[in-house]
C-alpha cells in the first residue's frame, strides 16, 4: 500500500487498531481472560456495538464467538477495499477474500508473538502479578508457554520458553502463510 497518501495511512492505522481490539476481544474470551481486568472492560466496551450487531446474525459454535471472529475477517476485507479504492484499484471479490484471510492469519500470530515478548521484557523487572496489562498478558500467553514449559525445563534461573515460543509462532506463521501464498 502507498503510504506516501497521509490519508490512506489513517484510515489504515485506524482500522488497523479497531481490528486489534476485535481480534484480542476474541482471543481474550478464547482463553478465558478475566472480563474485570480494566483492559479487557475497554476492549470490550470498544467493540461491543459492532458485536452485539454481529451476534444476531452469526450464532456462536461451542462457545465459541463466531461472530466477533467473522467481523474480525470482515473489518479487514472493508479496510483492504477502501485502500484499494483509494488508491485506484479495482479489488476482486476472492482476492479481497484471500487477503483478508491472509492477513487475519498474520494478525493472529502477530498478537500472540508481540503478547509473548512484552512479557518476556517485563519478566526482567519483575512485574506487579496484579498489574492489569501483566494479567493479561499471563492470561493470553498461557495457553502457549504452558505446553512448551512442561517439555523445556528452566536452565540456570532462566526461562527459555518464551524464546522457544517465539521461534515457534514464527516459524508456524511463515509456515502457514507460504502454504496459503502457494495456494493462491
């Protein structure tokens, strides 16, 4: 995308930002964050008329909120087409679908392999266990570090999952998204 538009980079950053919130919103209730964390309260207060509106139409599966992950991919496809439009394209319909796909995808890893490393960084100075952002941090984290901390034992007082979970949502990411590139 051109950036050198000051108003294609807005709106993209904007978007960009409201997807994050959806896509944590998700992932945050996958998990099962504590909804009274104050951060949780604001990304969901944030994103709950858009989800409310999805959620009458997208039913929920197992308990899982199908809706707020359906308007995640739908956010990304309405800010790839406005882009495009703006910057003189004329997108189709399956490649918008492709992309947006693709960058859901990306997305997702991203949240986690940026999640991880904050925490990483934080463990250097030992955080405040109650802090809301290290709560939600451990809350999102968890489900990854844990099965790799039960096979990685800590080595001289240091924890090196964090490093291996890096490596590995990394690699998976790369992974999945040369197989989709491939694919399409």
């Amino acid at each position: 995308m051109n950036y050198d538009n000051p108003f294609i980079f807005l709106i993209d950053t904007l978007f960009d930002i409201y997807i994050a919130m959806v896509l944590l919103r998700f992932l945050l209730q996958l998990v099962g964050a504590d909804f009274f964390n104050p951060i949780s309260q604001f990304i969901v207060k944030a994103t709950q008329k858009p989800v409310i509106f999805a959620r009458r139409i997208i039913p929920g599966y197992r308990g899982i909120d199908l809706a707020t992950l359906v308007l995640a991919v739908m956010l990304i496809f309405f800010k790839l087409s406005v882009l495009l439009m703006l910057a003189g394209f004329q997108p189709s319909l399956s490649g918008l679908l492709i992309k947006s796909l693709f960058e859901f995808i990306s997305l997702t890893f991203d949240i986690f392999i940026i999640a991880i490393f904050i925490q990483a960084i934080l463990s250097w100075v030992s955080p405040d266990p109650y802090n809301p952002v290290v709560a939600i941090l451990g809350s999102l984290t968890r489900p990854v570090l844990r099965p790799i901390r039960k096979h990685l034992p800590i080595m001289g007082g240091l924890d090196l999952s964090p490093v291996a979970a890096l490596i590995g949502l990394m690699f998976i990411k790369r992974l999945i998204l040369y197989i989709f590139q491939s694919l399409f």
